[in-house]
C-alpha cells in the first residue's frame, strides 16, 4: 500500500491508531481457524462512526477491502483477509451507550466483550442469555456478525433474537440506523435481520441495542452418564417430548470427556461413552421439578449415573467443563478443526451414528460435543495439518458430515458461520437460486466488493456426492 494512502488512514483515525509493520500485522493474519493464514496490509483502529464512515470512501476511492475484526475467535476464517486489504479493529469502540431499564435494552458499541455485557446487566436484574463458549473473550460486534449461538440457546434462542436495532455504514460510506428500541416495528424490509449474520460482508456495524430479560431466580445443573451414545440422544429426545425446554442441554461423548478430565481434574468418568449436562432455570419450584423430572428420564433410559450439583460452585465447575471442551481437545494433537453440523434434535442420534461412520471409514480421530437440545453438534478433527495425506482425509471425512447433516434435514453450520472455509459447501444447502439471491443482495449494496471480500460466496462449489449410510 502506497505511503500516501497509509498517511489518509492516519489523517483519519491518528497516527498511533493505525499498524503497518510486519510485526504488527501478522498478528492479524489469522483467526481461531486452523492452519488459515493471510497478511493484510493495514490495520486501524477507529474511534467513532464518523471515522468508519471516512475510512470507507477512502477504501471505495482506493479500491481496498475491508475485513471487519472483533477478537478473532472466528472459526469459519471469516476474519482472515482475502487478498491484502484493511483489518478494521473496534478496540477503542468498547463502551455501553445507553442503558435503558425501562424499555430492557441495552445500546453498545461492538467492541464490546459478550460476557461483560452479561455481567453488567446481571448485576441490575436483568438478563442477556446468548452466551457463546467465547463470550469472555469473544466482542459483540463478531457474535452479531456471525449470528452466534451458545449453551443456552435451547431455551433462549441465540443472537437474533436480541438484536432490537443496530447502527451500520453501508459499503457507500453511508451510516443507517435500523430497528430500535420498540417490542413491533415492521416498517419497510428487516434490515436489522439483514445484516446480523452477515458476517460484514454487507456493512458495518458500529452500534447494537439488545433486547434484555429479567433475569431468572434460580437455576440447577445436573449430569448424567451413559455407556452408550444412543442411550444419551433417546434422552434429549425424551425430555422434549415431555415438553420440558432446559435453559441448557448439552452432550460430549468419551473422546470428550476423557480430554476434559486431563485437562480439568475435576473428577469426571471417564469410563463412559457419553455425557449430558442439563441445566433449567425459573421459578424454584419449576427449577427443581425439571430437574428430578429430565434426571428420572435419563435413568429411564439407561444413565449408568446421576448427579445434581450441591451449590453453585459446583455447577460452575460442570459448566466450565463443558465451556472448555475445546481447549481441552486442543491439547491432543497439534491441529484440530471444530465443525458444527446441525440436525433437528429428532435426528441426533442418527446423526452421531453417520459421525462415527465416517471417522472411522477415513481412518481420522473426531470427538463430538454440543448442543445437543438444539441438534448443533461440534464433530471435532483432531489431525496434523503437517501430514497431507491424512489432512485430504479429513476434509473428505468433513465433506460427508456435511452432506449427512443435510440428508437429515440439517445445514453445514447452525452458529460458526460460512466465512471462508465453508463457501464452498453453501450451495448445497441454498441451491443455485439462494446464492443468486444472495449475490443480488450483496451486488446491490456493495458493487466494488469491498467488504469481506471472499466469504461467504465461494469461486468453487464442492461437488456434492450423496453418501449412502446404510
């Protein structure tokens, strides 16, 4: 990038706010994605609306994209640049702008910290529930981008669904505003919903108010072990069933489990083939009778062991054991690829069966975790990108889970995202008519292509080979 435009973006946001060094970038150069790199050739950090807005006409006059950035837990290479670019931090946009209590909404800036969002609200009796397995180190701002979901989405529903309004600048440089602060508004098209998920490939957001909930009184955690996998889902299905929706039910299978317990020590059973942690809250009396009630049901349908947590402390710990699955895994291998295929929870044991098939049709190592209440399951590839015949049999084992996902009436990602990783597999799921739906979309509002260039829309479609499970 020629000094002149660096000195623009300087003049824009301040000299002290923009990094150029190699140094420097290359700290922007990848996400939580596995083995996914590319240099960008700028990063700045703005102040305000006002400056994104500059900085945009200066990227349309220059031809530059913008990759917006939030912590760079992304999972789908959604944050890594396309081709060189301008990584757009929100560091210095971390602030609450309004708290409104009476209206139970709260306006932040998308730099934000999720979990600090739900510790500030909590602490005044009310509630924001999504919580995504990052949220304390995850921004606002990426779980909007990205529509994150979370352990509590079962009950709660997952980050559309408490996104009232936003502020956004357009690829033009132009700031909207959309939705607000009201429970009905259905005047015109659901920009709001447009852009959320969208991963920023169609704008910018620079502002979010949240709806929030009172907070609930009480809440109770339980376990529930059993030796077989089957045993596990035919309880998730149960409980439903018996019309009771858990704030949280979540599954990890041996692999899991045992990983967790390396690296927790805090006394799991590791002589078992699967785990659910069930968590209700509420009222007490719903609170405790939910939780005998899915605890009766587990027995029923062979939990080998039962427990329900004695006090909070010990419920914490249950939950971080499943919080830190991911970490845990981590430590087993030196690459892992955390997918998130989602099937309608009727259709989650069929599909940790088709899981197991494949694992072990392609001779690759994957443990499953998720949510299992919701059918959002994590097959997780524990491999070595340095070997390249075993990485081209993960990506064809990746493949066939998708596909099988789909076969069930499922999708290739229920809270990841499409980014990069997955575009290529997206028209499987939309069809040629979707993508050109959404091309149109993304044509229309931005024509130079300048936002997130790369995701979401692959070059190449995978070629769909529907795989016979028997």
């Amino acid at each position: 990038m020629k000094q002149s435009i660096i000195d623009q973006f300087a003049h824009i946001v301040g000299e002290k706010y923009v990094k150029q060094s190699t140094s420097e970038l290359l700290a922007y150069s990848y996400d939580a994605t596995a083995n996914f790199q590319r240099m960008p050739e700028l990063v700045v950090s703005p102040a305000d609306t006002a400056q994104i807005s500059a900085i945009v006409k200066l990227c349309i006059q220059e031809k530059i994209a913008i990759i917006p950035r939030g912590s760079g837990s992304n999972l789908a290479a959604g944050t890594v640049p396309y081709n060189g670019g301008v990584v757009l931090l929100f560091n210095r946009m971390n602030r609450i702008l309004d708290f409104d209590q009476d209206n139970l909404t709260i306006t932040v800036q998308p730099g934000m910290i999720t979990a600090n969002i739900c510790d500030y609200v909590e602490q005044h009796g009310l509630f924001y529930p999504p919580d995504p397995s990052s949220m304390k180190i995850s921004t606002i701002g990426g779980n909007v981008s990205e529509n994150s979901g979370g352990l509590r989405g079962l009950k709660y529903g997952v980050t559309k669904d408490y996104v009232r309004g936003l502020e956004a600048v357009l690829p033009n440089g132009e700031v909207i505003t959309t939705g607000g602060k009201l429970a009905k508004d259905v005047a015109g098209y659901d920009l709001t919903s447009l852009l959320v998920g969208a991963e920023g490939t169609l704008g910018i957001i620079t502002s979010i108010t949240l709806k929030l909930i009172p907070l609930p009184r009480f809440k109770k955690t339980s376990i529930a072990y059993f030796s077989s996998l089957e045993h596990a889902a035919e309880t998730v299905q149960e409980i439903i069933a018996n019309k009771i929706i858990p704030v949280t039910l979540e599954f990890l299978d041996k692999k899991t489990i045992v990983a967790v317990e390396q690296f927790m020590h805090i006394g799991l059973s590791t002589d078992v083939e699967a785990m659910l942690l069930f968590e209700q809250d509420g009222d007490e009396v719903t609170v405790d009778k939910d939780i005998m009630t899915m605890t009766t049901i587990a027995k029923e349908k062979g939990a080998t062991y039962t427990k329900i947590a004695e006090d909070e402390a010990q419920a914490l710990q249950l939950k971080t054991a499943r919080r830190v699955a991911l970490s845990a895994l981590s430590k087993l291998r030196p690459t892992l690829i955390l997918e998130d295929a989602t099937v309608p929870r009727s259709q989650l044991a069929e599909m940790v069966r088709r899981i197991n098939i494949v694992a072990d049709k392609y001779n690759v190592n994957i443990a499953t975790f998720g949510h299992a209440g919701d059918g959002n399951l994590h097959p997780t590839c524990l491999t070595d990108v340095r070997d390249e015949q075993e990485m081209a049999q993960v990506e064809k084992a990746l493949a066939e889970i998708f596909d099988g996902a789909l076969q069930l009436g499922g999708t290739i990602t229920g809270e990841h995202g499409v980014g990069e990783m997955k575009a290529p597999y997206l028209e499987w799921k939309l069809g040629e008519a979707g993508i050109a739906a959404m091309r149109a979309i993304k044509d229309a509002l931005d024509p130079h292509h300048i936002m997130n260039p790369g995701k979401i829309f692959a070059k190449d479609t995978k070629k769909r080979v529907v795989v016979q499970f028997g």
